[in-house]
C-alpha cells in the first residue's frame, strides 16, 4: 500500500494532462488489491491487520476515483462510480434505477466501455442524482 500511496501523493494536479493516464493506473493496481484483501478478508480467519488494510485501500480508492471524476479527462466508470457513492446507493440499486445489471456496472466502473445505449441510461441516471 505504501508504493500506492506514493504514487498518488505524487500524482499532478488534476488540470494537468497527465493526471488521468496516471491515475487509472493507480486505480487498477488499487482495484487488484482492493479483490486480493477482499477475498482474504472473507475467510473465517481473517486478522485485524488485513481488515485495517481493506479499510485503508478501500478508502484510499475512493479518495482517488472523486478526483479522477472531476478530473476534465474524467471516465463515465469513474464519474457514475462517485455520484453512486455519494448517493449512498449499492450497485444493484443504481443498476436497478438505470435498467442494467450490477455487473455491468461494476465493469463499467473498472473502466469497461459501455455501448451507447448502456452510456446513455448511465447519463440519464446520474443526472438525476445530480451528477
């Protein structure tokens, strides 16, 4: 975790143009991290230090993806992924409201390109959450 948080504490600002190139591939390295801990974090034996590091991951990711998204090279994954968090909703329920699935969803936020019909229900929703 120590080479992630470095490499974000060195990111640019996020007008430069390098900014997003950069930071997706933090948030790629984050995501394989964040499903490594998860999974070691669902067995029954799990210790505290693993928990303390899904915390720490998860809240790092989320950090990053809210300025990724307001970043002007923002994806639609990184943008739909923030509004959904800040609206307090699961995957399922925003999938649900858009008419898609939650894997797709998911997918979508890992930086899967949607087509245009999935891109366009994505934008529908999300501005009506307000993002």
């Amino acid at each position: 975790m120590q080479m992630f948080s470095a490499s974000i504490d060195s990111l640019p600002d996020t007008s430069d143009p390098e900014f997003s190139g950069r930071a997706n591939v933090i948030l790629s390295g984050l995501r394989k991290l964040q499903s490594a801990l998860t999974r070691a974090a669902s067995r029954g034996r799990a210790t505290p230090s693993v928990i303390v590091a899904l915390s720490g991951v998860r809240t790092r990711y989320d950090d990053l993806m809210a300025l990724a998204a307001e970043a002007p090279g923002a994806t639609l994954g990184q943008q739909l992924y923030v509004v959904r968090r800040r609206a307090k909703l699961s995957a399922l329920e925003t999938a649900n409201g858009a008419g898609l699935t939650a894997d797709l969803l998911d997918a979508i936020e890992a930086e899967e390109i949607p087509t245009d019909e999935e891109a366009a229900r994505i934008k529908e929703l999300l501005a009506a959450l307000g993002g």
